[in-house]
C-alpha cells in the first residue's frame, strides 16, 4: 500500500478491509468461540476488545496469541480470521486473536494497554476458565503478531518478562510465555535507517506511510522513545523467551529487526530467524493472504509454513531423550544442555 492522506483514511481502511475480505473464508473449524472484554476486565474507560478462539483440533497442541497487522490503523480480527484458521488447522495449535482498538481513535498507548491486559485476562483464572469450556487447557503458549501487530507484541513480551521477574509468591501467576513469533515487526520509530532507502518494492509499504502512521499511532515525538513504542529502546532484552523472526527480503523494516536480532544475541535469548524471498505476493498485508487449496493440500501447507509461519508450529512431540528446563521459574521452555538456537518450547513449536 501507497502513503495516503490521514484525511482519506475512512476510504483507505474501507479499500484494504474489503481486499482482505475478497479473499474468501478460511476453513472451518471444530472449535470456535468469542468473546468481548469490557473496561470492567480491562482498565476504566477502556473500548470494548474482541477475544476470539479458532482450534482445528479439540485437543489443540499449543496456544498461539495472535496481534494482527496493519499500521495501527486498521484491520480487526475479522480481517486475519483466515489466516487465523489456516494457522490453526495446519498447525495443530488453538489461536487466539485480539482485536486491540486502532488509532487514531485510540492512540499511544492505548493499544498496547488493552492487548496487555486481555493477556492478562486470557492467561489469567477468568481466561482460563473461558478457554476450559472449549478445549482442554495447551502446554505451551506463545505470543505473536506482525508488522505493527509484532510491535505491540513485543512490547508485551517485555511486559511479561518484568512482570514474571517481579512477581511475588502471594500475588499469583503472571502471564509466562514459551516462545516469541514475530513477523517483519516494527520496533523503531526512527524511518531514516538504511532499509528504509533499499527497499525493493516500496508499493508493499513505504516510508512517507510509515511517517504517516507513526504519526497517527503516537503523535508525541517523545512519547516514540517509549519502550512500549519502539521495543528496540528497551535497556536490557536478557530473560525474554525463545523468539523466531520473520522477515523479508528487501523490507524497509529490516535494519531495526537486524539491530534486534543482534541485541538478543548478545543478550543470551535463544534466537532463530526466516527470511522471506520476494518471490511472494506483497507484503504488510495479513500473512498468509494467499489464494490456495484445500487447507491439506501439499501446494496449501507449503504456502502457509512459508508466509504464515507455520512452519514454526508444526505439531512434532519431543524426541526420546529429550528434557525440558524453565527459565527462571516462568516464561521459556529450554532444551538443558543445548546451545541457544537449538531450542524446543515443548510439544508443537521448534525454535531452530
């Protein structure tokens, strides 16, 4: 997508929703539900936020949460529920989106917040329980999300990380991750980088759009060096999960994902990285927006593990022998004497 007028940004959402809608349903599912988290399960004066469920099998192998794209500023979950069940039928694992509200109704930082706290409530009792009268409650859990989807996430995922490092034995479980899956995510506000001038097909997304919707995500300039904001300016990355990158050939977000991938090396967190070729259909739209077969054709798994990531949640049980130790009492899962980037979060989702 071009840069576009804010002013003409009732149009522009309207235009791109409705592509992603032509697409076409996803496949069904055994296992559907949704619902809607007020300001009484949130904060006060919160919008209301969507939480909806997608399982292909009733005994799911993991549970995969899921931010979706769009620059802040558009899509629902509405819009990535194919991808979503594409995901879930092919992988074996329960989905869970979250339909955070968009700015510029609902600016920094409130996006971050309302998806935090609907972690909060899915993995806290009430969640729980929501998700026990549909499928038995997974092992593993991981968080995802893609481009400005893969921003919030990973904000949360340094959430998580402090909140699970702070948390005392009388105030209960914090949410606790097993694995990190994030797809070309937008980790800086800073549009000058080199990427942003190599970029091979700058009709996926440009920068003078990106300008755009920083602009409308969080107007501050320097509320834009927030760690919640730009994730790359957190002090110290040390004790996040286990964390597979997607990206892609010749992105204008590269450079900030690069500077990433290099701090959580240093930092110790186990790291692996898919690079998407740009023999692909565009990208920043919903991953896995391709037209396919059947969800069990060969042609169909192909095109999902390869721009839907499934491949990173393909249902294969640990190898005999294989044992498990968790990281400082909560979040990653991590093979004992392995090292970093050789890494299984438990049954269904290998790190490699």
């Amino acid at each position: 997508m071009a840069t576009f007028d804010p002013a003409d940004l009732a149009a522009v959402r309207a235009s791109a929703e409705a592509g992603k809608l032509a697409l076409g349903p996803g496949p069904e599912l055994p296992v559907v539900a949704e619902t809607t988290l007020g300001a009484d399960d949130l904060h006060p004066g919160a919008p209301d936020v969507r939480i909806r469920l997608l399982s292909g099998s009733p005994q799911p192998a993991g549970l995969l949460l899921y931010v979706h794209g769009g620059g802040w500023v558009m899509y629902s979950i509405d819009h990535y529920d194919r991808l979503a069940r594409r995901l879930a039928a092919l992988s074996e694992w329960a989905v869970v989106m979250i339909d955070y509200p968009l700015a510029p109704e609902h600016p920094f930082p409130e996006p971050v917040d309302c998806t935090w706290e609907a972690i909060r409530w899915i993995t806290g009792p009430a969640g729980r329980d929501w998700l026990s009268r549909a499928i038995p409650l997974p092992g593993p859990t991981v968080l995802a999300g893609d481009s400005a989807g893969g921003n919030i996430a990973t904000a949360c995922a340094l959430r998580a990380r402090d909140a699970c490092a702070d948390t005392r034995p009388d105030e209960g479980a914090r949410p606790a991750f097993d694995g990190n899956l994030i797809i070309y995510p937008v980790l800086d506000h800073d549009i000058d980088r080199p990427s942003y001038f190599r970029a091979l097909f700058p009709a996926d997304i440009e920068r003078d759009e990106m300008r755009v919707c920083w602009n409308l995500y969080c107007p501050d300039p320097a509320m834009r060096e927030l760690r919640d904001a730009s994730p790359l300016h957190a002090d110290d990355l040390r004790g996040l999960p286990p964390t597979m990158l997607i990206t892609a050939e010749g992105d204008v977000l590269n450079s900030e994902i690069d500077e990433y991938r290099r701090r959580l090396s240093d930092d110790g967190v186990p790291l692996s990285r898919r690079a998407l070729r740009r023999d692909r259909p565009r990208l920043h739209q919903p991953v896995g927006a391709q037209r396919g077969g059947r969800p069990g054709d060969r042609k169909d798994r192909r095109l999902a593990r390869r721009h839907s990531s499934c491949g990173a949640l393909s249902p294969r049980a640990p190898q005999e022998g294989e044992h498990f130790t968790r990281r400082r009492g909560c979040g990653a899962q991590q093979r004992a004497n392995q090292p970093l980037g050789r890494v299984k979060c438990s049954r269904g989702l290998s790190f490699r």
